[in-house]
C-alpha cells in the first residue's frame, strides 16, 4: 500500500446543494473556509436539505473569494451571489436540528434562483457573524468548539479504498445495477488514498499536511447517499449494502466525522499521518 494523501477536497458552500473541488482550502476551527455558510429555507423557517427536496443536487454553489458565491444549474442562467448586509436585510432565527441559528436571509436573485430550480419559494439564507456558529454536542467536543451549518461536525473524512470496497460488495449484491457509486453520494470534505478498506474506523487523531484532526464519532449516513446527485433520482444503494455489511453501534456508517486541532491548509497531494 502507498503511503496516505490527500486526494480530494471539497467545499458545499450552501447545505446540501452541490460543491465543487477544489487544490487547496484553509481550514477554520468550524470547517473549511466557505463550506455550508449558506441555507435554503421555506417561508415559514424550516430549512430544507436533499432529504427533503433532492432537487438540491442539481444545482452547484462555488465559493468566491469574498464569500459569495456562484451559482449554476442545467437550464437556469448562472448567478453571482454576494455576501447579504445584515443592515439591508432581514436577521432571523432559522433552527438547523436542534440549534437556533440567526441567519440573514437574502430576498432578491438569489432565492429566486433557488426557488426557480426547486419549484417552490424558497429563500437563500447566509451565516454572517461567527459569534452564530453553532456549538457541537459536548459528548464529542471541547468547550467552545462550533460548527457552521454542516449536520454535526465541521469535517468529513472518507477514503477512496472504503468506497472501492463498497462498490465491489454492490456489485455482488441484488441491486447492482446501481452501482458503482461516485464519492460524491457521500459529500466529504477530504478524501484520503493509500489505506486499507475501512481502516478510517480505527483513527484516532491524524496529520493532514500541518493540520491536526482529531476524530470525533462514525458518520452515520441517510437517505441523501441514496440519491444521484446528477439527477436528483433516488435508488436503495448504498444504504442496502452498508446496512447489510457496515454497521458501527447499529449505525450504518461511511467515514468519520473530524474536529481540527488547529488551524491551517490542507491541500491536495498532503501527506496523511494516522497518529492514533
């Protein structure tokens, strides 16, 4: 086996719309800089994700260096976003699962681009003050850690030879013909090449180029890995499979979610040191 790198990183700048690669990103103590910054929302405040739209995965949010972002989807003209002025728009409290957050909701181009692409209004929310980052479950965190809008952890690793191994199980399985699945189904942050299958479940702490993680739990994952994220139509692949030959304390799981220990980049091509 090859000694470990990092092979891919990847940004969503708004929760469960698609992101893109990119060579290299810095790494804040609440994620990579510009990921999950933004949120779409119903009228009345409910935020929405694949789960519930999976409409979402056909429309691609790049950061830009001012934290905007830039838009594009099949059919729709690409946007420019910039950053909302809390002075100029509306400051409201939007609650992502348990935790309330004050996002500064935007009612111009933007949301009309999402609602466009959804078919629904919906409105584009943006996380501005990173006093509102959210506080991450003190079982797994130390004392002031936070997260943007991610689900629970400010990082996602998974490996390459995990989701060969996957593949290859699908393939031998009664729903093949769904197979093989690209990473994308999974919508990590890093993806590290040169380990053995699974072996993320073993990590404790790992060195990626300078920058210290530390793991924090499994990721247990749902119906969103279900789902082509370039047609927006869904299957039973992989949840069949990993329920089947992947569970971790009767979760079904692939990856494992990272809290930095410092800040830093990371980039592609880094060496990946397992210290634990």
């Amino acid at each position: 086996m090859s000694e470990a790198q990092l092979s891919a990183v990847h940004v969503y700048p708004v929760k469960s719309v698609g992101g893109c690669a990119l060579d290299e990103a810095a790494v804040e103590p609440w994620g990579l800089a510009g990921d999950r910054r933004w949120l779409l929302v119903k009228p009345d405040g409910t935020f929405l994700t694949q789960r519930h739209l999976p409409r979402m995965a056909l429309g691609t949010a790049e950061p830009l260096p001012d934290g905007g972002i830039a838009l594009s989807a099949a059919g729709l003209e690409p946007l420019t976003v910039p950053v909302p002025d809390p002075r100029a728009h509306r400051v409201s409290t939007v609650r992502v699962f348990q935790d309330p957050v004050e996002l500064v909701w935007t009612e111009g181009a933007g949301s009309a681009w999402f609602s466009e692409l959804l078919g629904r209004e919906v409105f584009l929310a943006h996380l501005d003050d990173p006093a509102r980052r959210r506080p991450i479950d003190p079982r797994y965190a130390r004392p002031g850690e936070t997260v943007s809008l991610a689900d629970s952890m400010p990082f996602l690793v998974t490996t390459t030879a995990s989701l060969a191994d996957l593949n290859s199980l699908i393939a031998r399985g009664d729903l093949a013909h769904e197979g093989p699945l690209p990473m994308n189904r999974f919508r990590p942050n890093l993806v590290v090449d040169g380990v053995e299958p699974w072996a993320e479940d073993g990590w404790r702490k790992l060195l990626i180029g300078d920058v210290g993680f530390r793991v924090a739990k499994p990721s247990s994952r749902c119906v969103i890995t279900t789902t082509d994220q370039r047609t927006a139509e869904r299957g039973r692949e992989p949840l069949r499979t990993l329920a089947r030959h992947h569970r971790i304390d009767n979760k079904v799981v692939f990856g494992q979610n990272l809290i930095p220990e410092h800040t830093g980049t990371v980039r592609v091509g880094d060496p990946v040191k397992i210290l634990e």
